[in-house]
C-alpha cells in the first residue's frame, strides 16, 4: 500500500511539474516579436493563458492570432494559431531556439502550409 500511495504521489508531482515547465516556457513568449512586416505583441492572460496580437503590419492589425490552447508535445508548444498575413488558421507547431526567436511551422485543415521565425524586438 505505501508503496502504491509512493507511486501515485510521484506520478502527481511529475504531472505539476511539467505544467510549472509549460507555464516557464510560455512566460518566454511575452513581449514584442517581428515577422515580415508584421509585429505582434504575446501578453500573459486571455482565454489561453496568453494572447499574441498583431499591433502593426500591412493587415490584420488588432487581430488574436491564438485560436486555441497551446499545448506541449515533443518540446514544442501545439496549437490552433491564425497567420498575421492571411488570417488563416494552422494547425502549428512553435519552438524557441533561443531567448530572442521563436519559429512556427504548420499547416490548415485544407492544406495550406507555412512556417516563419519571429525574432524579439528590443
């Protein structure tokens, strides 16, 4: 019985402490980042947990670009993230090669694929 009781607390505290891991690795989003002519601004709070809106750019200026929850999988976050250009939404994939990058890559339901790195703005 302890041990089976051992088991599941260490099962619980790894649960904890991947969740403290993705909410580490989501703080590293927040600020000013820049892709093309775009620039997009990631907030903590919202529906998600954190927002990324496009505060200038030739289109789609105020749109929430974070369509659903962002998950972690395989080291990246996943999730439904609607394109600054197109207003598309794709099923993308985002990692952080380090502090001041991040890059996305994904696909729409119909096909459509894309990827892009957004680099911090100072």
């Amino acid at each position: 019985m302890k041990k089976l009781f051992a088991a599941t607390a260490g099962l619980a505290l790894m649960s904890l402490m991947s969740v403290s891991a993705l909410a580490l690795d989501m703080n590293q989003m927040v600020g000013k980042w820049k892709w093309q002519e775009f620039v997009v601004q990631v907030t903590k709070g919202g529906k998600y947990g954190v927002t990324a809106k496009v505060i200038s750019g030739p289109s789609n200026v105020g749109m929430e670009m974070i369509q659903s929850p962002l998950t972690q999988k395989d080291g990246k976050f996943v999730g439904r993230i609607k394109h600054p250009g197109n207003g598309k939404v794709y099923n993308a994939r985002m990692s952080m090669p380090d502090a001041n990058s991040w890059k996305m890559d994904g696909c729409t339901d119909d096909g459509a694929c894309a990827s892009g790195v957004f680099v911090r703005v100072k």
